[in-house]
C-alpha cells in the first residue's frame, strides 16, 4: 500500500506528514531590496558599477535605492508576522560589512546593521536563512581582465576569508547558512552572455561586453567561474565545520537553479536523453561536484577542446559532501531536443536545444511577465525526484520558487494586489511538492517563496514584480500585501491542520475562507 493510502486511513494531518522543524519562509537578497548603496561605509560591488552602464538595465534604472530595506527593514518584518512566516532567507552584502573586500578593515556601521536585522528577526521569532554570496562581489576585485572576478584562481581564498568574518562576526545568531546562490546563473549570464555583472562575454555575442567587462571568452569563462565558485564553498564549509559549527550547532550548504526538462518528442529517446543531459548541465554541473567531488559524466563526455576544468584530488577531496543540506531554485520547465552538434559554449555545449513548446506545437505552460518563465508545476515534483534519484536521501530545501505575473507593473496598485495568476502558481507548486514528499518520499525541509516584496530583478529593473507584497515605487516605496500573501498565509495554516487528501480537494475559496479567485487547477 503506498505511503499517501497509508496516511490517509491513519486519518494523519498534513503537519504529521511534514518534519516538525518544516521552514515555511520567504527570500530577499541585498542588492535587491537593501538600496542605501553609499550610506555607512558600504563599498562598491561589481553590480553597482554594471548597472550605471547606459542600456545595461531596464529603462536604465537603478539598485540604489531599490525597496530601502536598509532602513524599512522593521515594516517588513511586520508583514512577515502578520503573514505568520517564520523564516527569511536573505543575503549579507560583502561590501557592506567589508567595504575593501578583505577582513583587515571591517565597516562597523554594516556590521551594526546586520547585528540589528538579526536581532529584529529573532525578536519576532522569524528564523534568518543566511546567503554569503547573493551576486554583489566587490568591484575592487574587478580590473576587467581575465584574471580578475571569478576568473582569479585566488577568488576562492578571499571568499573564505570573507566568510570565516561572517561565520565568526554572526554565526551566534544565524544557524542557517546559503554559501553560495545559483552559480550557473552568475557563470552564464556574466562570464557567457555578458547581461549580468561583471559583463563579460566574446565580441560575437555582445558588443557591449568590452567596455563594460573588459571583453571576455564566452566558450571558456563560465567554466572557469564555476569551477572557483566550487572551490570557494568547498573552502568556506570546510571552515565552518572546523572553526564554528561544534560550537554554533548551524547548517551549511548552497542553492542550485535548474529547469526541469521533459523530451520534445515523446516518442524519441534521444530527447528522453537531451532532457536529462540538460538537467545534469544545470543541476548536476554544480550538485555533483559537491556531492561526488566530480563534474557529471554527461558534462565530461560532451564538453570538448579541454575546456571543462579538472579538480585535483585534494580539490575533489574538499567539495565531495561539502554540504548539510541541497538547495533547489525551481520557476520552469521546458523541452528539451537532441541535436547531436558540437557545440561551442555552456548554452549548446549539451548537444540539445530547450523550447517551451514541444513537437505538436504544445506551450508547457501559461507565460508569467519574465519571457523565461512558463509555469508548470509538475517540475518541481519531478525535479525534486531527480535530486532525490542521483544523490539519494538528503535534506532538501526549495530555496526559491516564484512567479512573475504578466503585466503588473503597469496595473495600478489595485489591480495588482489581486494578482491571481502568481495565487494559482504558489498553490500548485506547493501542492506538487507536498506531493514529492507524501508520496514519493523526498526529504523536504523547507520552501521559500520569492519574493517577499517587489524588488530589484536584477536587468529587469523594476518592471518585473515576483512578491507578494506590492512596493509602490511612485509613492514612497509605501507595501501592501497581495492576495498572493494571503493566500500563502492560509495555505500554510490550512495544510496544518487538515489532512492531504482534504487539501488536495478542496479549493483555493476554502482553503483562504473567502473568495480570491476561480482555481484554474492544474492536473498533478
């Protein structure tokens, strides 16, 4: 009899079903929401200076402000506790706490404040998930050559010194650290396309990449940058657990992106094959090396002309188990098609081509404001199984998971609080990770939703909105809870104190005790 039967006959709620020390939480990171970029002693990072370039961010706007979270940090908190969240996943700003990028001269007005924001958590008895590295890496550390940024093989020894000041500076009050987020997406998109900071990538793919990057080599440079971002949260867990985590009694470990990928023809086992390549290019590009302490096979098997680093054995040594915990960022799924080419880059690199449609002319799923983003819930049950299948039965946390809906920053604040098509996202994706843990056993421990408020999104400016709390940019940066909010608010209640067959019958209406919307369900 399957587990899901099981419990249900044992009449079990759904609070008996998940871990006691379950997280339900929201996510923010620095650059996003903090603004106060000159205030305190706070140095440059490498986004302050990408942004001021001319076209580099939607309508060139800026983070200098962003949400003022430097100073409004208290009204949020309150948000979070009416909304009866207890955890905040957020990130520290390196130039802040140490504006010259090294320990030897520590900002104590940045100190003070993260001191502060922790303590204001606490009080309110809301769990603070700790990110070193959120993107925002000081731009002293940038002299826009090939040996500067990530691409310094000294990199990973100035990140640990970096984290060692955190670890030691904080670690009383954080039990929750997130070493690193998303590598791929920083190693791709700065070092591959050159859209995001520092802004590197060949002439042929952008023209801007020379003035603002210093140039680049999209075929080599995001390989690199991985491969120093491994080492340097290698370095920074080996730390922890040898200086601080006997005393500290804290979890370490990193987020990873990835899609979940199905075959663009269903009935070709070469695309069965492009989907799962493209997993292991994503996920497992950076989850193998900490797990196994060696890049996939599917990445060492088609990557040619030597441009995939090699770990040394002390190097594998370092990285194999270098975690407490897996962190999962899941938005999307696409299809995935064999091409069989040789490609030249990390994007054809794999030997597939992504599309959200499929061979029939099929889209995957409804398109949210980021032209990315196509939503279908199934992914984060089927993705959370395939984390499960290759590295077997360790803690995971759904570290980001979020959706952008379509044209709210040019609704008015009314008609964006009641954003319906992020209300129908949250539910599903939720109720399809009950579904990975009730029935197919993952070990979930914790979701996260992005984002607690609107924010910063990064070359989006301000023009793509994932919170669930609507900053209004025109009035003061004044919140206001979204329906979304809500809707998580009684989701989390609800699915504590009901049983998993009631929650996944009943509507989103019963679940919320008033009408939000007409549940456009999606099929499990």
């Amino acid at each position: 009899m399957g587990t899901f039967f099981q419990l249900v006959l044992l009449g079990l709620t759904f609070a008996s079903v998940l871990p006691p020390d379950f997280a339900w939480g929201t996510a923010i990171a620095a650059f996003q929401v903090e603004g106060a970029w000159n205030i305190s002693g706070r140095g440059v990072s490498i986004w302050d200076y990408f942004q001021d370039f001319p076209g580099r961010i939607y309508d060139n706007e800026t983070a200098h402000i962003a949400d003022d979270f430097y100073d409004r940090y208290p009204e949020d908190i309150k948000i979070l506790q009416q909304l009866g969240i207890h955890n905040l996943r957020l990130s520290i700003s390196w130039t802040r706490v140490l504006p010259a990028g090294t320990p030897e001269n520590p900002n104590s007005a940045g100190i003070q404040f993260y001191n502060d924001l922790f303590d204001a958590l606490l009080a309110a008895k809301i769990e603070p998930y700790v990110t070193l590295y959120h993107w925002d890496l000081p731009q002293v550390f940038n002299n826009l050559t090939a040996q500067s940024t990530w691409l310094d093989p000294d990199m990973p020894n100035k990140f640990n010194a970096y984290a060692d000041f955190c670890f030691s500076t904080f670690g009383a009050k954080v039990k929750h650290w997130v070493t690193m987020n998303e590598i791929m997406s920083f190693a791709w998109q700065g070092y591959g396309w050159g859209i995001a900071a520092p802004g590197r990538c060949s002439p042929s793919v952008g023209s801007w990449c020379e003035q603002v990057g210093g140039g680049g080599n999209t075929s080599t440079e995001p390989y690199i940058v991985a491969h120093h971002a491994l080492l340097a949260h290698g370095l920074a867990v080996q730390t922890y657990r040898q200086k601080y985590q006997a005393l500290q009694k804290g979890k370490i470990g990193l987020t990873i992106n990835t899609r979940f990928h199905l075959p663009w023809d269903s009935s070709n086992p070469d695309d069965y094959k492009a989907a799962q390549t493209a997993i292991a290019f994503s996920y497992g590009w950076i989850g193998d090396p900490v797990v196994f302490g060696r890049y996939p096979e599917e990445m060492t098997e088609l990557i040619t002309g030597n441009r995939l680093p090699e770990f040394t054995p002390e190097q594998s040594a370092l990285l194999k188990g270098s975690f407490d915990y897996l962190g999962l960022n899941y938005y999307t799924t696409d299809y995935a098609q064999w091409t069989g080419e040789i490609g030249d880059n990390y994007w054809n690199d794999g030997r597939y081509n992504v599309s959200p449609y499929n061979k029939t002319g099929h889209l995957i799923g409804p398109t949210a404001q980021s032209s990315w983003l196509n939503v279908y819930p199934q992914g984060i049950r089927g993705i959370l199984n395939w984390i499960k299948n290759r590295y077997g039965d360790h803690e995971i946390y759904v570290m980001e998971n979020g959706v952008s809906d379509p044209g709210e920053s040019q609704m008015s604040e009314e008609e964006a609080l009641n954003d319906t098509f992020r209300i129908d996202y949250i539910y599903n994706h939720i109720m399809n990770m009950v579904d990975a843990i009730v029935n197919d056993g993952v070990r979930v421990k914790g979701y996260f939703l992005w984002s607690l408020i609107d924010n910063f999104e990064w070359a989006d400016g301000f023009n793509t909105r994932f919170g669930i709390t609507y900053v209004n940019y025109s009035q003061n940066l004044t919140r206001a809870i979204k329906n979304s909010g809500y809707l998580y608010q009684s989701l989390i209640g609800y699915l504590g104190t009901h049983s998993f067959e009631e929650a996944q019958n009943a509507s989103i209406n019963a679940i919320t005790e008033k009408p939000i919307i007409s549940p456009k369900f999606l099929s499990p």
